[in-house]
C-alpha cells in the first residue's frame, strides 16, 4: 500500500492536518488507538482573551479567522453541529477586577472581544456581588462528537486503522518510509502526550497537565453563557452544566480522581448557590509547552518525520492554524513561525534518533 502520508493520532491536531491532505487529494492513512483523550474530554471553548490577566490570546484573531470556517465547514461536510457560539460572562471579584477590564480595553489586540458595558443583571443561582464583563466571539467546539463523527467517517473511506503505531517499525529505505505493509513519503506524529513514547521526538520539551472535569444536572440554574469565575461553568442544553478544570502537575493518568472532583466541588461553592448533582466526571492529559507555543517541524535528523503537538489549553483555536502552517511547510516550503518551529529546541537535545 503507498501513501503520501501517514498520520500518528487523531486528536484536533491530526483531524486538522488530515483536513489540509484531503483538500490537496493527498493520499493518506491514519493510525489510532485511543490512548490519547485530550480531545474527546475538552471542553472545547473558544475564546480569544486570557481572563485571569487580561490579556489577548496568541494570535487570537488570526487563529480565529481560520478556525470558525474550518469547523463550519466540518458541519457541512459530516452534517453534524459542533459549534455554538456564546457570549463569556467573566464574573468580577472586586471593583479593581472591574477597573482592570476597563484598562484592557485600552489595549487594541482587546477592545473588539470585551464590552464596554458591564452586565448589572441577576441571575438565580451565580454568586457574583461585583456584575459581569461580556467577551465576544467566543463559543465552543463539541470535540467529542467531532473526533468520533470524523474517525467514523475515515473509516467508511478506509483511511483509518484503529491500533496502536510501533515506533521502532519504521524503516528508512532512500526517500521513502517502509511500516508494516505501507510504503511512505512522510509521516506526521499527532499523538499528544503520548511524544514521550516517541524515540524520535520525544526530547521536545513536552509537559503533561492532567484535567479533569464534572457534568452537573443544576435543575435551578438557567444560564445560557459561559461562566468564567474561579472556574468555568460551561451549559450543555437541559439543565446540565460542564464544570471544570483542575491542573495536576504529577498525576500521569487519564483516569478521574476522587482528589479532582472534590477540588471542583470546592470551587464551585464559590460560583453557584444552587443544588445540583454530580452526573459525569472525566480526565485527559494536556500536551503543553513552555510558553505556551506548540510543537511543529521536521525532525532534524529525519526529513521525512513531522510533527504537530503541544496545543494545550486552547486546541481547537489553533489546531487548523498550524496544521495549515505545517503542510504549507512541508508541501510549499514555507518557513514557519520560529515561536512554533521545534528548532528551537534542537541544541538541547541529547540523543536523536
């Protein structure tokens, strides 16, 4: 079997470049086995201002005006709705939090997202003493139902192989890469946390944040915004809300704790004063990178290895933007953004494969 590429991991990152080789009719095959869950249990918000400081997200607008037709697109192509678009209602802790929102719209890369005029209104069931800031173009991607909607559509196609991809098969042969029964021109390694597996790439400066979040049924709360305080609160449609996240630094696993459901609930004390009960909780482990900047290059040793990683927090803003980045690099050779480009890390490597 001969193929163009061969993709590591279908997350937003692989579904994203999967995008850009079908658009061009490249030829591909994709291989997955679930290991990663990054993508099916985020939350999926869009948003393209950093609330705790105020601060715009990196190449927000940018992002945004490849991602929001990317997934509209996706839609249309898998007739499914995946995007729902909301306003961002930040909840103020003070009259300072309040000031601080009024000097950020100073800032030109802000004024269009946050509003001028604070929301003064009541509703049952938010703690919130100081109002509200309302944040624009804002909104969520169903990454659960896209992920599992797209593998589902490679499959009819045939282009996808649901078991786990062996590192140490692949064979360089001249130009070409030789795995199992496919012959190569590239392959590109989307596999979130699980680089660290990856004796190619695996001296990336990957960090691993665990999340974990809760799915509440509060029957007496009815806001039809995302809640930003100490955490978010996130509607789902009847009265059932996605509470999250928490960070754990040393937990590895993507398995829900009762550590992390207690921290949420503490939290959400804070946040809402009505009753609920505790439906779903989940995890994944967030592939991140210091700096916040993702993964994404050529191995330097091995031209015809790539990689797209590291989108952490904000994956379904910025996984079309770089997918596009990478293939534009790999096919056109355009150069990439040095803040994104894995050759800033080169020097430190120790052993490459």
């Amino acid at each position: 079997m001969k193929v163009d590429y061969i993709i590591v991991g279908l997350g937003l990152a692989g579904l994203a470049f999967v995008e850009e080789l079908i658009a061009t009719k490249k030829t591909f095959l994709v291989f997955e086995d679930d290991s990663q869950t990054s993508s099916l249990v985020a939350g999926g918000v869009y948003n393209p201002v950093i609330l705790k400081r105020y601060t715009p997200v990196w190449n927000a607008k940018e992002q945004l005006k490849i991602a929001l037709p990317f997934y509209q697109n996706l839609e249309e192509k898998l007739n499914i709705k995946v995007d729902e678009k909301f306003v961002i209602k930040k909840v103020f802790k003070s009259v300072e939090d309040q000031n601080n929102w009024f000097s950020a719209m100073d800032k030109p890369q802000l004024s269009e997202y946050l509003n001028s005029e604070l929301d003064t209104q009541s509703y049952k069931g938010v703690l919130a003493d100081f109002s509200y800031g309302n944040v624009n173009e804002a909104g969520r991607i169903d990454t659960k139902k896209l992920v599992e909607t797209y593998r589902n559509y490679l499959k009819k196609i045939e282009s996808i192989r649901f078991k786990s991809f062996q590192h140490d098969q692949i064979k360089f042969k001249e130009d070409k890469i030789h795995y199992s029964d496919i012959i190569a021109d590239r392959i590109v390694f989307c596999e979130g946390f699980g680089i660290v597996q990856n004796p190619f790439f695996n001296y990336l400066p990957l960090n691993e944040a665990k999340g974990e979040l809760i799915t509440i049924f509060a029957p007496e709360l009815e806001i039809n915004f995302l809640l930003k305080s100490t955490l978010f609160v996130l509607p789902l449609g009847n009265h059932h809300y996605k509470v999250g996240a928490t960070f754990n630094w040393t937990d590895k696993t993507s398995t829900p704790t009762e550590e992390g459901k207690e921290e949420l609930v503490e939290k959400l004390k804070k946040v809402i004063n009505v009753p609920y009960t505790i439906v779903f909780q989940s995890a994944g482990i967030r592939p991140t990178v210091a700096g916040r900047r993702p993964l994404v290059g050529i191995h330097p040793k091995h031209p015809q290895l790539a990689v797209l990683n590291g989108l952490g927090t904000r994956g379904v803003m910025i996984a079309p933007k770089i997918a596009k980045d990478l293939y534009n690099h790999l096919e056109n050779g355009t150069i990439l953004n040095e803040e994104i480009n894995i050759m800033r890390f080169q020097k430190k490597s120790h052993s490459l494969e």
